[in-house]
C-alpha cells in the first residue's frame, strides 16, 4: 500500500484547497454577520417583552415623556368625556337659563382637563400608579403566557392595563372627583393588552423569541470561531473581517432603528397629532437594542485596533516599536485604558457606558487584546 505524499507548497492542489478555505471562511463570516442582526433583535425582544424589571423601567421613562403625557392625558379625559361625568357636573352647575350652552362649555373645558392631566402626570406619585399598573398588567401576562396562571385571575378573559386610580386622580384635579367616584363605571381607563383568545398565537411566537434569543447567538459564534479557526495561514485576517462583519451588522442596526422605526411609524400613524408620542416611545421602547448595538460597535472597533496594531505592517510594527515601553509596563499597559473607561463611565457620552453588563464585555475583550498586545510586543522585543 502506497502512502500519499502531502501537496507541495506551491502545487495547484494546494492554491485550490486554500481558495476553497477562503471562500468557506468569507462564506462563514458573511453567515455569522447575518446573524448578529436576528441575534441582536431576538434579546431586545426577549428583554423588553418579557423581563418584567426591564418593562418596570421603559414604562416609568415613558410616562416621564412630555409627549407621551400629552397622549395618556388625552386618553383618560376622553373616557371621562365619554362617561358622561364632564356633562353631568357642568349641567349641575348651570343655572336652566344657561343649560343650553352646557355641550359648549363641556368642549371648551376639554382643553383645560387635558392640561392639567399633563400637570398631574408629571408627580412622581401619579408616575408610581402607572408604573405600578404597567407591572401588574406585564407580570399577568407573563404568567400566562408561561402557563403560570390562567385567565380565571384576570378580567372577564383578558388581561388589561387598569388606569382607573391614575383617571380618577386626573378628575380630581379637573375639579370633578366626586363625580368621577360616583359615575365613572368599575373598568373605566382599562386597557386591553391581550384576550383569551389570542393566548394561543402569543404563546408560539413567544416559543420563536425565545429560542431565537437562546439559539442563535451561540450558532453565531460558533460560526465566528469555525471561521477563524479554518483559516490557517490568514487567522488575523480572518478576525480582522470578522469584527467588520459584527461592526457592520450593527451599524445596520442603528440605521433602522433611526431610519426605519420613523418611517414605520408615518406610516401608520392615521392622526398626526400621535406621531411625536409614537416616535418617542419607539426610542425609549428601543433603548435596549441601541444598548446593544453601541456595546457591538465598540467591541467591534476595540478589536479592529487590535488586530491592526498586531499586524505585521510596517506602520503597526513601527506603532508598536514605539509604544513598546508603555505596553510592556503592566501599569501603563492597563492603567491608561481603565482610567479611559472611567471616564466614560462617569462622563456616560454614550448610554451604553452607564450599563454593568456592556462594560463588563468592553472591560474583558479590552484586557485580553492588551495582554496579547503585551505578550507579542515583548516577544519582539527580546528577538531584538
């Protein structure tokens, strides 16, 4: 039995294994970069949908939002002005001969009641009755969905935000609480957030959240490490294009979630007068996956500088021949990157700055490429 020799170096077997490496490796990242995007969206959702603390948080920035007061505030006066309570009080209030301009004045006090169910939305004490019902409503149908409760605990098969004790407050302070008390019926400002009958759908797409959120991040790095680990003789390369991939998978993120997310909202938005509200709670409902992307884009461009500054250029080398005593030195080494961090902790340019788990990932992927960085400028040093 005849053992097969190993291909030249140079022969045409090898330069076709290598292209074909190539291509399986670009194809990879190309995959893997894809995936960043469904990754990313998959913990946004999975956070802000279903992690009740993290919705106890959007919702208090929602309603400490001006325009999103204006709109809540119009809201509850509509369902007082709905109820007829507004009317009653006002046609109490008129003497007979004046009866007739009871629906003028009703209207013209409309503005007014608005008003000051702005003022009133702006105390943090009405803030916590809104809070409070947004984590009652999110908690219900969490459980639910989670098979955790059924629908026997909430209201008549649906689960609802209750602003009845935020309406009520609101009457109060247009001058009509006792009314209010007396004619508002038992489910006045109740919001339905999900029926019964919509439990199955919400259960399946839940199942998708889930497991995409569980599933594909971790299919995407195992493609980014196949990848590099593939591409022999050209792995720096390799990682090099890679953090483009995530960086560009990120960007593309931050273009629709600015872009994108207004134009989706123009186009549905029938009544301009809604559409600040909406767009102000798109970014406050998004603030999560602009966390996201922001940590990626550093992480990415962190990486990128590294994996430059480790090359084997002429310019990288020189770089580094002359950063050589403050990268061998452990103090300055670390020292001047971790006072940088600081910085932007306290500074907080970004938001993603001012969050534990982001700076934890910058932290780490920042010691481990500066230890490398050390490691390789050292070894050079030495052969010198």
């Amino acid at each position: 039995m005849k053992l097969r020799r190993p291909p030249a170096p140079g022969s045409a077997d090898t330069k076709t294994r290598s292209i074909g490496r190539g291509i399986s490796v670009g194809l990879l990242i190309v995959v893997a970069s894809l995936l960043v995007v469904v990754s990313v969206v998959g913990i946004w959702l999975n956070t802000v949908a279903f992690d009740t603390p993290t919705w106890r948080s959007t919702s208090r920035q929602m309603i400490q939002n001006p325009a999103i007061q204006h709109e809540v505030s119009q809201y509850l006066v509509g369902q007082l002005y709905d109820s007829n309570v507004t009317q009653s009080e006002i046609n109490k209030a008129l003497p007979p001969a004046l009866q007739q301009f009871s629906p003028a004045v009703t209207n013209g006090l409309r503005q007014f009641a608005v008003q000051a169910g702005e003022r009133l939305l702006g105390r943090p004490n009405v803030q916590d009755l809104w809070v409070a019902a947004n984590d009652k409503a999110h908690t219900e149908l969490v459980n639910l969905i989670e098979n955790k409760s059924t629908f026997t605990n909430v209201d008549n098969g649906k689960v609802v935000l209750d602003l009845h004790a935020v309406l009520l407050n609101v009457a109060n302070e247009a001058g009509i609480g006792a009314a209010a008390q007396r004619l508002l019926p038992a489910n006045a400002g109740y919001l339905t957030v999900m029926s019964s009958s919509e439990l199955s759908s919400v259960q399946s797409a839940t199942r998708i959240i889930h497991a995409v959120a569980l599933w594909v991040p971790l299919v995407t790095i195992v493609l980014f490490a196949l990848a590099i680990w593939i591409a022999r003789g050209f792995r720096r390369r390799a990682l090099l294009w890679s953090a483009i991939g995530v960086l560009l998978a990120a960007g593309a993120l931050m273009l629709v979630r600015q872009e994108l997310g207004t134009k989706i909202i123009d186009a549905l938005a029938s009544d301009t007068a809604v559409r600040p509200a909406l767009i102000e709670a798109w970014f406050i409902g998004t603030q999560v996956l602009g966390t996201i992307n922001q940590t990626l884009m550093i992480a990415a461009i962190v990486l990128i500088a590294g994996v430059w500054l480790a090359g084997a250029g002429r310019f990288s080398t020189a770089t580094r021949r002359g950063l050589a005593p403050w990268i061998m030195n452990p103090f300055s080494a670390f020292g001047i990157p971790a006072a940088i961090l600081i910085i932007l902790a306290v500074w907080g340019p970004l938001p993603v700055f001012q969050k534990l788990i982001p700076m934890i990932i910058i932290v780490v992927l920042s010691a481990v490429g500066i230890e490398a960085l050390r490691r390789l400028t050292i070894t050079e040093h030495a052969s010198r």
